[in-house]
C-alpha cells in the first residue's frame, strides 16, 4: 500500500543480480527528513529544545544530507547522460553487493550488462581527493562486469581536489549537482 501510493519505494541494485533483495525507504526526501531527524525529537522540539535537539542529532542530520546528496549525484550523472557528457547508452544507478563483504557504489552506470561508471557521493565539506579515489577504484572488482577502463567519478560537497582529475578522473562538486 505505501509502496502503491508513492510514500516508499521499492529498491534494488541496479544490474544482476536480478533476484536482488530490495531495501525499502521512503521516497520523498522532506517525509525521510521528517522522519529521520525531526520526529524522533518532536517531543523536545515541542518543548521549546530545538536547538539542544540539533546539536545533540546533528549526526542524525548530516546522515539525511548525505543520503540526499547520493540521490542529488546521480540524478547529476543522468543529467550528464542526457547532455552527452557521458556515454548516451549508460543506464544510471545505485549498487550494492548482495553476497559477501559489504560493498557500496552510490552512482553506478551500467553500458549494457557491464558496468562503464563507479561514483562515490560524500557529504562533506573538504575536498575529496585521491584516497576517496582509491577507495572507489578497489570496488571495481566487486561489480558486475566491468569494462576494460571504466570511468571513476567523485561527487563531494567541498568540491574535489585537481589531482583527481589529473589522472583522469570527473569531479563534481555542489554546485554542478544543483545547476540543471
């Protein structure tokens, strides 16, 4: 029922496995923000304490950013399909793994079967630079069927560092995310 009405939706990596477990999260981010940060202290918002609840959560607060952020980046990398800055046949999404260690890639473009792009989305105020690079890189052993050279892209708050897109890299930083 709430998944009909357009409250939760259904998710699952994109690309095989097919028969992937789905997660279930509330689509819109005002009600996920609603429920995320602020009811859990409505209560002391109630009372006159918002601000003593801000900061006591504000972990709480940056986590509804970041996931905001992540939807923020790859509606950024299909904008970016759409234009021709990126392959025009490259489907866009999210991954995660479904067997063994846990493995996340935020913005995953898939040509085909196999996957062309790997993004990484972090809600972070300093630059990303090479370490977020090679953290990113290592995934790609982990998903389906990546190309020969696949493209690494980083999105980050602060921006990234220029030595990422010196050894070819995309970086992108807040402001390209909300520029349509």
């Amino acid at each position: 029922m709430l998944v009909g009405s357009g409250f939760v939706r259904r998710s699952v990596p994109i690309g095989p496995p097919v028969k992937a477990r789905p997660i279930y999260e509330i689509a819109d981010p005002y009600l996920a923000f609603w429920f995320g940060v602020v009811y859990p202290d409505l209560p002391q918002i109630e009372a006159g304490q918002g601000r003593a609840a801000l900061r006591r959560n504000a972990q709480r607060w940056q986590r509804h950013l970041g996931w905001v952020f992540e939807e923020a980046a790859r509606a950024h990398a299909a904008r970016l399909v759409a234009r021709g800055d990126l392959p025009e046949d490259l489907v866009v999404g999210r991954w995660w793994a479904t067997s063994g260690e846990p493995c996340e890639v935020d913005v995953l473009g898939l040509r085909g079967p196999r996957t062309a792009l790997l993004g990484e989305a972090r809600w972070r105020a300093k630059p990303l630079g090479r370490w977020e690079l090679r953290e990113l890189m290592a995934k790609t052993g982990r998903v389906p069927e990546p190309v020969e050279e696949p493209i690494y892209a980083l999105w980050g708050r602060g921006g990234v560092e220029r030595s990422v897109r010196a050894v070819g890299a995309l970086g992108f930083g807040l402001e390209d995310v909300i520029r349509p």
